[in-house]
C-alpha cells in the first residue's frame, strides 16, 4: 500500500500518521487468532510491576511478547508483506531494516497502559524521524480500552526519562500531555509514529482484551557496525530492502518475502 503524499507529509510534519483500514478483515482475523494463540501458551510475559521496578503486579497486566518473530511465522512474515514495505520505505527511504518487533497484550480490567515514553531513548537514532513504529490495533483501539496517545510536533528533542516503576524495565518520561493527541482506531488500522514522537497507552477499563502490534523499522543510514553484529544477536534485524537484501534469507535461513499471504490463509484455516 503506498502512502499518499498527503500521508507522508502529516508523517513528517506532525511525527505520526494512522491509516484506517491497513490490514483487511482476513489478515486481521488471522493475527488476532495467532496472538491467541500466544496467549494461550502463555509466552507473553506480565511486565507490570507494583511500583518498585521489580515486583511482578498480581493486579495489574501488561503483556508483553519481545521479539515475537520467533514464536509465530505470521509475525514473522508481516514485515515483508509488499504493503507494508511500500509504505514504510515512503515514510523512511529506500533501504529499511526491520529493528524490533513486540506484542502488547492488555487483558479486560487488570490491563495496564505503558508510560509515556520516546522510542528514541531506547534506540538513540541520530534523526528521530528516520525510524518508525508500526503499531497495529489487533482489536478496536479506543479510549476505555486504553488506545495510543502521542504528542504531535514533539520528536526532535529527547526528553529526559527515568525508570518507570509500573514496570519491570520500561523508561519513562513526562510530556505536557494537554498537547497529546488520542487515535482511536478500528481493528486492522495502523498508527506509523517515528523514533523521537512521545506515545503512552492507557488502562483497559473494559470487559475484553486489547492487543497490539509493534514493529520498529529504520533506515540503513542510521544503524551502525553493532547493529548488525553484537547487537543484533536474540534479534535477527532483517534488512528489507536495499543491496543486502535477501527476502530473510539471510537473517532466517529460509526466504521469507513473499510468504504473506499463504500465512494468512494458514492461520484462518486453523
Ligand atoms: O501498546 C503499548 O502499550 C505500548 C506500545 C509502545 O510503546 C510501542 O509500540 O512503542
């Protein structure tokens, strides 16, 4: 799907853009019921904590599955999905690599939002805006059930963060929120918000779990020897476009391009 000019331009403007509709009701459908099934086999992790950093919450929970790439050929193969690297590279450029992916899961009730934060304080980009997340709402993203929040027009400074005691390892910071936007967004839609914008999601207040999916992508211009060599190592960081491009090959061991739609007729065959 190639973002429109329009798109890009908010992107770049405003440091965030939400496309309804990015995934269809098929490919929707299949990512809901794999991350089910991640669930149910309990890899995500409960990272909320009482305060303190460090004691696992037994009232509150916010799911957490980093990387997910190596539990489900699904998520896997999303990021080579045509549309999604048409739209990424026009956001970003031409040679982009796949950084990070990772579940969000926020169960009805006892779901837990993650603090404001800047991506960029984890990754440190050189230009915030050369690096994206990709976070797709796997149900209907909407306020009671704690959607995204993020700061337009906020990416080029990097505020200062601290430890985030509600969790057991997220950062945090403290934007002036009367400034922050809130996107709700249908189930299949995407929120594209680069490196440098502040975001947060909020409690679950509803009866029904919330999910979402994240990837982070950036441009070849802003990696550096060691993100390809030591610290990439629990974390394949495929390159998706570009001269060393291989389709996963490379990253995987096995050509991953092109395995998108037969993985979505797979999970819905289930
Ligand atoms: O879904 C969430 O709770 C947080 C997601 C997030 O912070 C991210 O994708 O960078």
């Amino acid at each position: 799907m190639k973002l429109t000019p329009e798109l890009i331009a908010t992107f770049r403007r405003q440091g965030y853009v939400a496309v309804p509709g990015f995934f269809n009701a098929a490919e929707t459908a299949a990512l809901q019921a794999d991350i089910s099934r991640l669930k149910r086999n309990n890899f995500l992790r409960n990272v909320a904590t009482d305060g303190d950093g460090k004691t696992t919450s037994g009232s509150k929970q916010n799911l957490q599955l980093c990387p997910a790439n190596f539990y489900s050929t699904l998520i896997r193969s999303l990021p080579f999905a045509p549309k999604v690297i048409d739209a990424v590279t026009g956001l970003l450029g031409e040679e982009i690599t796949l950084h990070l992916d990772q579940i969000f899961l926020k169960p009805g009730k006892t779901g837990m939002g993650t603090a404001w934060h800047q991506d960029n304080a984890y990754f440190k980009i050189p230009q915030p805006l050369r690096g994206t997340a990709m976070w797709i709402a796997i149900h209907d993203a909407t306020i009671a059930n704690g959607t995204m929040r993020v700061v337009p027009n906020a990416y080029n400074s990097l505020l200062p963060h601290e430890r985030d005691g509600n969790s057991d390892h997220h950062i945090r910071c403290f934007p002036d929120e009367s400034k922050a936007d809130t996107v709700e967004l249908k189930a299949g839609s995407v929120l594209f918000f680069c490196y440098g914008t502040p975001h947060c999601t909020g409690d679950n207040t509803t009866d029904t779990e919330r999910a979402g999916l994240a990837y982070h992508f950036l441009c070849e211009d802003q990696t550096n020897e060691q993100f390809y060599t030591t610290e990439r190592i629990g974390n394949p960081r495929p390159r998706l476009t570009g001269p060393k491009a291989t389709g996963g090959f490379e990253e995987y061991g096995a050509t991953i391009a092109g395995t998108w739609d037969g993985e979505v007729a797979r999970a819905n065959r289930q």
